[in-house]
C-alpha cells in the first residue's frame, strides 16, 4: 500500500516531523511506540513512499524495523493522522 497524500502534502509533513523532532532533547518513546504500530500496521512500503526513500536499512535496536533518521517518525505519525483525516473528510463530503 502507498500513501495517498501528495508530494507537496508530504514535504511540509517532513518538516513539520523535522521540527516536531529538533523540539525535543530526547527521543519521545511514545513517538517510537505510535511509529512501530503504524509501521505494523501499515507497513514498510507506505512508509517507504512517505518518507520518499528507501527503507532497507535495519534499525539497529530492532532488526525487524527500518532505519529511521531523526523527525521521520514523527513524519510517518503525522502522514497516518493526515491520512485519516482526507478519509474522513471525503466520507462525510
């Protein structure tokens, strides 16, 4: 499965993650949490098409998850949320 957000919408989702990230000093372990569901759930090529890179780089805490540099997993939280919100909207449109 691919995203269905636009190259544009994706762009601004990256910075907005990149910002979401350089705000914290720490990694925000609720964030590794929602990213590793949405990545089950979703899985690797969706986020591969929205991060817009390939992804078979290995984490090296968890084998099992890609690679991710700092703001994409906020990134990849942000694209779930927008997601959901266009199905909304054009479910109730």
């Amino acid at each position: 499965m691919r995203t269905a957000l636009s190259p544009e919408q994706l762009v601004a989702l990256a910075v907005q993650g990149s910002a979401e990230a350089a705000m914290n000093r720490f990694v925000d372990p609720c964030a590794v949490a929602h990213s590793k569901r949405i990545l089950r759930e979703r899985g690797e090529e969706w986020a591969a098409s929205v991060l817009m890179r390939d992804l078979s780089r290995r984490s090296i805490a968890f084998p099992l998850l890609p690679w991710l540099e700092d703001g994409e997993m906020e990134t990849l939280i942000l694209a779930d949320r927008a997601e959901w919100d266009q199905l909304t909207r054009a479910a109730t449109a």
